[in-house]
C-alpha cells in the first residue's frame, strides 16, 4: 500500500535533511562523457567507473574517438568495470549512432536516448536529469530496494517503480529524489542487513518496523534471494 500524501512529504523532508548534498556520483565534464560513465556503471560500483574513466576520458572523451576504435581495443580499456564486451560494444555503437544521425551530440529525449546501443530507461534518466538538467528518476537497484521498502513504491520491476514514484513524487523533486534514495540505499538500507534500528525513517518504513524481517517485499527465502536479485540488478541496468 502506498504512503498518504503527508507520510511521503515527510518522508522526502527526512531523505533531504539526512542527504543534502546527493548528487550524481559519476565524474563527468559533459553529457558524452556521463553517457559512456552510466553504461560503464552497469553491475559495477561508481568508484571503480571513476577510476577506469579517470584513465580514459583525458584521451578519448568524444564519440569520435570511440567509433574509429575496435571493440577490442575499447575493451581493454575498461576491462576491469566488468561485462567488458558488451559494454565496449555498446560503447562503440552508441559512438557511431551519434555521430551518424545526431551530428556527434547526445540527444536529450528519452525516446532517442533509448534507441542508442546499451542505453535502457535508467541510463537515459541518469543523462536527462543530470546532463540537461530535465526531470527524472533513475531507477536503479537501490532506488528499486529502498523504495519498495519504505513504501513510496509497491513494485515489481524497476519499470513500474518508475512510474509510481513519478505518480507520488512531485516533479520539481523527481531528480533530487532519486539522489536522495540512491544515498540512503548505499549508505543505511542496504540490501543485506540494512541498519533498520538506526534509521531515520524507522517510524514512516513498515519494513523496517517488521522486526524479524518476514519473507515478502524486500526479503525473499534464502533460496530465491541471489536468483531474484540477479534479476532485478539486470533489469534496473538494462
């Protein structure tokens, strides 16, 4: 069930006050170099994306510089971020769809964004919020998780998640929002053994108030939770 209007203002109140300076952790100086960051970011931390592209972006930083290179060679690069052969070759795709029928520039709608090689719902809302300064909400596995359990979603897939928050969340907020979650998830609510007793938002979150943490939303029988996260993490990155 979804939070009254007054359980959701407060908790986002709470959310701001605890994380007032959330902001995209991927480093980045333009919209090109936060798309290839984003995609880089699939199943892999922010601080190692940082790392690989600390070492990449001084040299190759333009979709031109990627389309002229083999997959090979992109994949080097970025062997250490993991799924490096998709990720080069979306990497390269993505590069020559650009420059082909955007004139090298990333687009900013999310129907363009989402015809480009490895470039999903979350990736496209990672760039529209926060390269073009355009609402949204970036659904990725800790929006999905610390959503769903402090109940501003009641969701499945990181699809539906979406468009609830989007529903519940006015869109003045969609972009901090989301922030604001992703902070939450990594530094309190985390996927296994989430600091519950210590949260802030213990007296607005029913999964935190379980107690003993019943089987349902949130958590799963030890059997089905790695097989259900796998499939959740990949959605939330596609």
């Amino acid at each position: 069930m979804a939070p009254r209007p007054v359980e959701t203002e407060a908790i986002l109140e709470k959310l701001q006050e605890m994380y007032p300076d959330a902001k995209c952790a991927l480093n980045h100086s333009n919209a090109f170099e936060l798309l290839v960051a984003t995609v880089l970011s699939a199943q892999c931390t922010d601080a190692r994306v940082n790392i690989v592209t600390a070492r990449i972006f001084p040299r190759y930083n333009r979709p031109e510089h990627f389309a002229e290179l083999s997959v090979e060679e992109i994949g080097e690069m970025i062997r250490d971020c993991g799924l490096w052969r998709s990720k080069a070759r979306s990497i390269q795709g993505l590069s020559r769809m650009l420059l082909e029928k955007h004139g090298g520039q990333v687009p900013s709608t999310m129907e363009e964004l989402t015809q480009l090689p490895g470039v999903g719902r979350k990736t496209a809302n990672v760039v529209l919020s926060n390269a073009f300064g355009i609402p949204a909400i970036a659904v990725d596995t800790h929006v999905l998780r610390v959503a769903n359990r402090l109940g501003l979603a009641d969701a499945k897939t990181p699809e539906e998640t979406e468009r609830q928050l989007m529903a519940r969340i006015p869109r003045e907020l969609w972009s901090p929002a989301h922030h604001w979650l992703i902070h939450h998830g990594r530094q309190v609510c985390h996927a296994r053994n989430p600091q519950c007793s210590q949260c802030p938002l213990l007296p607005h979150c029913k999964f935190g108030q379980q107690g003993d943490k019943p089987a349902g939303r949130g958590t799963r029988p030890a059997g089905r939770r790695a097989k259900s996260a796998e499939t959740a993490r990949r959605a939330a990155d596609r």
